[in-house]
C-alpha cells in the first residue's frame, strides 16, 4: 500500500474534528444535517434532503452509507498523534469523513451515499430509505477495524417487568422479590442455546428496606442468521412465569451477504490490504435495509468494542485507508456495471 502522506492525514483529522465537535445526539440532527448538505453541494454534488437524511445517487444500485447521530456526549473530542478521541469520533463520523474525503477526489460518482439519521435510537433515517429506495446493495460503515462483516446477526429486545410481592425486608419468604423474579428470568433468557444476551437495564426496589414488588428491565438478544427470530422468540416465552410479562422490540433476522462483500474485498486488494472476514453482532442500518432485500456488508474505522463508552477512539490512518478504499470500490462498480 502506497504510504500515507502528512497531508491525507491532516485533511482527515481536520474534517473529523469539525464532525464531532458538531454535536448530533439522536433527535438533535439539523445541524449536522445542514452540514453535510452544503459540504455535499460545494463538492459540486446534487443533494437530496429528506427529513435529515443527506442523499446523493439515492437510486443507485450500491449505496454507502454512514449514521450522523451519536449517543450522548460521554467525552469530547481530543486528538493525539495517531487517534482521535470523543464521542462520534468513530461511531460514526470517522465513516463519514472518509466518505466525504473519498467524494472531494472521485470524479465520476458511480455508487449512492444515503447519511442517516437517528440509527442510534429507532434506525427511523434508514427505515425510511429502505421503503422509499429499496436499493440492491449497501455498504454500510460502522467500526470493524476494516474488517469486512459479511454475516450481521439479528437482534431483539425483551422489556421484561416482574410483579411480585412486598414485605418487610426482614421477612423475604414472606414477599415475592421482583428484582429476583427479573433476574430469574435473565438466566433463562441466558441459557438459549446459540443465542447472545445482556441485560443493559434493570430498575426496582428502593431503600425503605422492603421487598420490592415491581421491576422492570431490558434485554438485548444477538443470534447468528441461521437462527431466526421467531425461533428465539418462542424460546422466551416458554421461560415466562405468572410473576413476569414480557414486550418483545425491535425483532431483526441476521443475514449473510451475498454478493457486495466480495466488491468490497475486491477494492481492498487493489490498495495493498488482505481482507479479513468478521462478524457484526451489534444491531445496525443494515438490518433495516436487508428487510427490504438488500445485500448489505458492514465494514468501517475503529472499534466497536470502545463506542458509546469515554473509551471511544478510531485510528486517524483507518481513516484515510478506509477513504481510498471507497475511491477504488467506485472504479469497481464502473467495472462490473454494478
């Protein structure tokens, strides 16, 4: 791979500077929106605003995509030598950096760039394109480590809210404890074979040393694409007991891609990279565009592990890697007449 000079460097961490000191949590996108709809047009691009979906080429066949929302602000943004810090540096604007740094040197845009909004809490942005666009093939950017995520797992959540009992907190075998009843349940939802779960909330009790008879918590639940929701579904509701009830929100089947990875891993090659294959287990876009048909690959800068956490960081070199690999995946798609 030819080396990254001090200039591609500094036009990325200029540009994502600018991005994440731009605030954008869910809801609050008109900013950024605005933003990027005039970045967009001074590039010489013709821009479709809808809602605050930032679209160019929204009918082609291939899109790439990226999300503007963050989740709240758990750190600014700093920067060192290699990486840059800060909620949004890499989920997901260092995607959208390299988006626009690979569009400010294409000169023939031969795919879509659809820039969500609200992925972080309802997906609503990408909801809407799907229905409204229906594309064939979608790269959608989120942090792999460049790592082309060719199998996305579905998804679900459980709200789970237990009734039990109260009592005075010295007397438990007198009350049913709600807490506990929640927590019971968890286990169970646990112990599906194939599946992968974490309870992210759980609220009840108080300190009047009672024995709490309400409460509530949230379960997100991860399968692989050979699992199918309604499957893991039936599972769960076959552990519920008179003491809990359930919702189930937001049920994602997982999907394979079909053809558009190996477009992707194609324009890797050609800059100098061995693609490695990964996994994305965490729900994204790409859900909302596989349930119209879609052949979607998730791949992008950073580590998921780190976003959403004051651990957040991406690698200013991903960056500009990920940004040549758009400008070569746009002469591909010329090639194969995607």
């Amino acid at each position: 791979m030819t080396p990254i000079s001090p200039e591609e460097r500094q036009r990325v961490r200029d540009l994502l500077e600018v991005l994440t000191r731009t605030k954008s949590v869910s809801g609050s996108e008109d900013e950024i929106a605005s933003f990027l709809e005039n970045v967009l047009e001074d590039f010489g691009y013709s821009v479709k605003r809808e809602k605050n979906n930032v679209l160019v080429n929204p009918n082609k066949n291939l899109i790439v995509t990226a999300h503007m929302d963050t989740v709240p602000i758990k750190r600014e943004f700093s920067l060192d030598a290699a990486y840059a810090y800060g909620t949004g540096s890499c989920d997901d604007k260092a995607s959208i950096t390299a988006i626009l740094e690979a569009l400010r040197e294409i000169e023939e845009l031969n795919f879509g760039i659809a820039l969500f909004y609200d992925e972080e809490e309802n997906g609503t942005g990408s909801m809407e394109y799907a229905h409204r666009y229906r594309p064939k093939m979608a790269v959608v950017m989120e942090p792999t480590s460049l790592n082309v995520a060719s199998t996305h797992y579905g998804s679900l959540e459980v709200i789970v809210r237990a009734r039990g009992i109260s009592a005075h907190g010295a007397h438990p075998e007198k009350g049913i404890n709600a807490i506990e009843e929640c927590i019971k349940f968890y286990y169970h939802v646990k112990s599906i074979p194939g599946i992968m779960s974490s309870m992210q909330m759980i609220r009840g009790g108080s300190d009047e040393l009672v024995i709490p008879e309400r409460c509530e918590g949230r379960i997100e639940v991860l399968f692989p694409p050979e699992i199918k929701s309604r499957d893991v579904i039936g599972a769960i509701v076959r552990g519920i007991s008179h003491t809990i009830s359930i919702e189930i929100k937001d049920s994602y089947d997982g999907t394979y891609s079909r053809r558009v990875d190996r477009l992707l891993e194609k324009a890797l090659m050609s800059i100098g990279l061995i693609p490695k294959r990964a996994v994305m287990k965490s729900w994204t876009d790409a859900l909302n565009l596989a349930k119209v048909g879609c052949d979607v690959v998730v791949w992008g800068p950073g580590e998921l592990y780190r976003c959403h956490t004051e651990k957040e960081r991406v690698s200013i070199d991903e960056i500009v890697i990920a940004k040549r690999a758009l400008v070569a995946l746009n002469k591909i798609v010329r090639e194969e007449e995607c």
